[in-house]
C-alpha cells in the first residue's frame, strides 16, 4: 500500500509531498535569535502524542507525503521521540520516500545509531559556531563538545550530516567561512540561513541581520563557487565550493523569494497546521485527530488546508522596537 487517496495540490497548483513536523516546542538550548531565556512552554496536555503524530504522519503520506522531517524544539529532548522515529519508519519503501531530524546535535551521541536503525539516512544540526565560548553566549548553554560529539557519532553511525548556521552579522559573521571548511572537511553539507522575524526574543533582532548576499561576496573573495544544480525543492539555492569540493547552501528568505515552488506543509506540535512559515494561514488538526471519525476529519482538515495556502510569504525585518513580522517563535513552527 503506497498513496491510498488523492494527492494535496493547493489553489496555486503546487503538489505537497514534504511535512515537517514538529513533535515539540520545548529544548535544551536557548539560542538569542530564537527564543527568550525564559521561554514559555506549553502544556504538555495541548501537545499531540505519540499516537497522535504518528496517526498524522500517516495520514499525510497517504495523501502523497514522500518526505517528513521531524523537527522541533529541540525533537531528541522529548521522551518517546525515538518510538515515533520507529513508527513512522515503518512507511519507509511504502509511501514515505525519506524520514529526517533537524536537531541541535546535543544528544545525537545516544540517539544516533537507533535513529539510522530506524531508516533515518540523514540529519541537519544547527552549529553557528566552533568557539566554545561564543556558543555558550549564543545558545546561553555550555554544549558545545556535545554536539561535536554527536556530530561525530551521527557520522559513524552512517548518517549524512547537514550543518545549518545562522548568519548574524557581527556574532559569527568572520567566522563563517572557517565553520564552512571544517564542515566540508568532515565530509559534511553546509547551509546558511538568514535570520528570520519570528517570535519575540531578548533583544532586537535586525543588529544581528545579515544578507546571505553579503556572505557569498566575501566567500567569493576567498573560494570558487560554483554552480550546483541540486535542488531540494525547498528555499535553499546551492553552491559547490572548488577549494573544499564540499555543497554549500543559502537559505535567504528576505533578499529573494522561493515560494513558487513549495511543496511543503508544517505542523506544530499541538497540531496546528501551518501553510507557510511566513503566514497565519492555519487549521487545527489536533481537533481532527481527537475527533470521533480522526480519519476523515484528517482528510477534510488537510484539503482545507490546500485552499488556504498562500501564493507567498510576507515577512519582513522590523525597525528597532516593533513587533516581530510573527508572533510565533521557529520553536513553535518547527524549523
Ligand atoms: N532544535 C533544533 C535545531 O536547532 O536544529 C530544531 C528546531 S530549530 C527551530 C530549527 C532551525 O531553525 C535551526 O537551524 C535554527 O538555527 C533555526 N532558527 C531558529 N530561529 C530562527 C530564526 N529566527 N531565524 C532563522 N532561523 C532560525
Ligand atoms: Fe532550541 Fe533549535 Fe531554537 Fe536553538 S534553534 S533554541 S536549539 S529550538
């Protein structure tokens, strides 16, 4: 049994074949750009469960889902995450084409090999910087050495490993390229995402905004980019670097736009379904899970959601002391 029942095609025709889901808004970091130290979680009653989650990625992949990420918060904080990694792995080769994590590597030393048990092939970790003491002022935890060793486990366990870095000018801005050519030579993808307005955090969010083109000028001044064909379907744009032979690429939601051909769809862990990262657009699939007739509901929920998808995101960087462009935090949507 593969796709049981008509694909999710929204109003702009755009096929949805990509979910990511977030299994919870809590974490053991607290990175500036993301969320205030503190952060005010929710209850744990309002988060979907297990059954819950692995019921909706199911119910996506019947609809034509051939990729889910799992994604938070911080997913390996959570207690039955490596269940669900197992549940929703049994659609692997049946309907679910590939199953992901985006982490921030902190105990990716203990769960790596049952994640690569369980049919994960690759995994994103968040790392901004090498510098122990930058990361600790950054994330405002001292875990460094445990992401590089998760970094390293997932490796051995036969993971790929993706790094995502946050550009944000005058924190790790000068040590951008060095983070980049120890990822490549580690024998990782590197990409690099520009920081986006959303949800209130401690201090103003345009100081530390930098355009990724900016970034690839000064990258140019050091390394040959060259053209790389890949495309994941998503916002980022991909480079090869000659010098490092390693694939490098650029998320830039502000300085240019990606959403013609988007082909993904995000949940919350209570089960709000967002049509876009930059919109309120949302339907609440949690009331369908809980409901009497959790399948059908599903499917109403999930062809609503294909009506109010948006043509484009809206976001914009603020001027000092207004609201961010989002009320909700990346630990919320799920990033
Ligand atoms: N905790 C996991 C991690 O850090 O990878 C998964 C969730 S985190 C919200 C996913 C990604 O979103 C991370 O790469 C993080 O750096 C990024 N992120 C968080 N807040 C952001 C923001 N305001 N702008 C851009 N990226 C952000
Ligand atoms: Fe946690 Fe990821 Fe947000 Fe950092 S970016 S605070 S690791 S959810």
């Amino acid at each position: 049994m593969t796709q049981t029942a008509p694909s999710l095609v929204d109003t702009y025709k755009r096929r949805i074949t990509y979910l990511r889901l977030s299994v919870t808004d809590r974490c053991d970091l607290r990175c500036q750009y993301c969320m205030p130290e503190r952060m005010q979680f929710l209850p744990r009653a309002e988060v979907l469960t297990l059954e819950e989650l692995n019921k909706v990625a199911n119910a996506f992949i019947d609809r034509g889902v051939t990729k889910i990420r799992l994604t938070g918060g911080e997913p390996l904080v959570r207690r039955d995450m490596i269940e669900l990694v197992r549940a929703v792995g049994r659609r692997i080769g049946n309907g679910l084409e590939e199953l992901t994590v985006t982490t921030n590597g902190t105990r990716l030393a203990e769960f790596a090999e049952d994640l690569f048990a369980a049919g994960v092939r690759r995994v994103n970790v968040s790392l901004d910087t090498l510098d122990p003491a930058l990361f600790e002022e950054l994330s405002r935890r001292d875990r460094l050495s445990q992401v590089l060793e998760g970094i390293a486990a997932a490796k051995a366990a036969g993971l790929s490993v993706k790094i995502n870095t946050v550009a944000l000018k005058g924190v790790n801005e000068d040590e951008i390229p060095d983070l980049i050519a120890w990822a490549h030579g580690e024998g990782h993808e590197a990409t690099l995402i520009e920081v986006m307005p959303l949800g209130e955090v401690d201090g103003d969010r345009i100081d530390h905004y930098l355009p990724l083109t900016q970034v690839r000028m000064n990258l140019e001044k050091r390394w040959t980019l060259e053209g790389d064909t890949h495309r994941s379907g998503g916002p980022a744009r991909y480079v090869r670097v000659a010098e490092t032979g390693g694939r490098l690429g650029f998320i830039t939601p502000l300085t240019s736009n990606f959403c013609d051909g988007c082909n993904r769809i995000r949940v919350t862990a209570t089960g709000q379904l967002y049509a876009c990262l930059g919109g309120r657009e949302q339907v609440d699939l949690r009331a369908a899970v809980r409901s009497n007739d959790p399948d059908a509901a599903l499917d109403a929920a999930m062809d609503e959601a294909m009506t109010i998808k948006p043509e484009r995101h809206h976001f914009a960087i603020n001027r000092k002391g207004e609201a961010p462009a989002l009320p909700r935090h990346m630990s919320v949507t799920g990033g």
